[in-house]
C-alpha cells in the first residue's frame, strides 16, 4: 500500500481536509450542536477538550489521518473522521473516529464521506482491506456501517475503555479490496437516492 499522506477529497459539496488547530472553533461548534459528548457510546470532544483532541490526532501520524468534514458551501465545518491503525506493510487501514453536528446526522454527508474515503484508500492508497468498528452498545453505528455493505468481523470483547470508565466490547467490520465494486455501486446508488448525480 502506497504511503498515507495529507490530502484534500471533495464530493457532493463536502469536503475532507486534513485536520489542523484552525478547525477548532468549527469542531466545537459542531459537538455543541446536539451536546454529542454526553453521549455515552461515542468518542466526542466536549467543547474544552477540542484543542487537545485536534493535538493528539496530528501527534498520532503516520498510523492515523484526521479530517475535518466541510460543507463547501457554507463553509460550516459539519464533523471530522480519520483513517486510523494504518499498517501500510499489510495494506490494511480503519475509517473511524467519525462524528457529526446532529443537523448533518442521516443526510448524505456520512455516505460522501465513506465513499471518499473508500475510493481514496482503494483506488489510490491500494489498500487490501479497510476497517471500521465501534462500540457495541452503539446501535446506529452498527447499523449504519452494515448499510454501507462491511462484513461483520466479530467482537473484541473488553477492548477500550470509554469516557465514564467502563470498558466497552469493540464490534469490528470490514471491507476487502476484491468487495470494493460492488460496495462503491451500492454507494453510489445510495447517494442516488439523495439526489446526488
């Protein structure tokens, strides 16, 4: 697989660009708009935690890639996600750390970004395989990655621990390469469906 590096993607009137201590105000903004990091299940940053969120994402490359998710538009940033655990010997990479303000939750943008990310990691990076995973008490998530078409791995049982201290089983999905096809038309007929051409 061919090295990750910073790059800016854009579809759709989203765009992903690597994610930097600019953004912080829009990320903030963005968590405040539904209170996301109340929720129990997700990894949100609370507003006074944003700055040290944005540091440690940039402090974890090469094995991870922050973005921030902008509405080309209105220039409003909308939520960030990242490639994470990036093993480039193997071609293996994971789409996660992925959140919305709640007024972009169940619109296009999520799809647009999977896609993105997907076309990106396969087609240019020449990943073998991408990951996704979440908690397993995080329904909506499951359900969400399994509408994109990722294969359930299994479960990591007593894998990380989450912000109020109990520790969570890890649910983990995939994507092969040779799957690729027909996941990128199912994407596609998705965004169709929103009325993206």
């Amino acid at each position: 697989m061919n090295t990750v590096l910073p790059a800016t993607l854009e579809l759709h009137g989203v765009r992903l660009e690597p994610l930097g201590a600019h953004h912080a105000d829009g990320l903030r903004a963005a968590a405040a708009d539904g209170e996301l990091w109340q929720l129990r299940v997700t990894s949100v940053p609370a507003p006074d935690e944003v700055d040290a969120y944005i540091y440690k994402a940039i402090g974890q490359r090469p094995t991870r890639l922050a973005f921030a998710v902008i509405d080309v538009a209105s220039g409003a940033l909308m939520g960030t996600t990242s490639y994470h655990d990036i093993v480039a010997d193997i071609g293996r990479l994971e789409i996660g750390y992925t959140w919305y303000a709640k007024r972009w939750q169940r619109t296009h943008v999520n799809t647009t970004c999977k896609l993105l990310l997907m076309t990106h990691a396969f087609e240019t990076l020449g990943a073998a395989l991408v990951g996704l995973r979440t908690d397993n008490f995080n329904h909506a998530s499951q359900a969400a990655i399994e509408r994109l078409g990722a294969k359930k791995d299994g479960v990591l049982r007593h894998h990380a621990q989450r912000r109020d201290g109990t520790v969570r089983d890890t649910v983990m999905y995939s994507i092969a390469a040779g799957e690729w096809a027909e996941v990128k038309a199912h994407l596609r007929y998705k965004l169709a469906q929103h009325g993206m051409a």
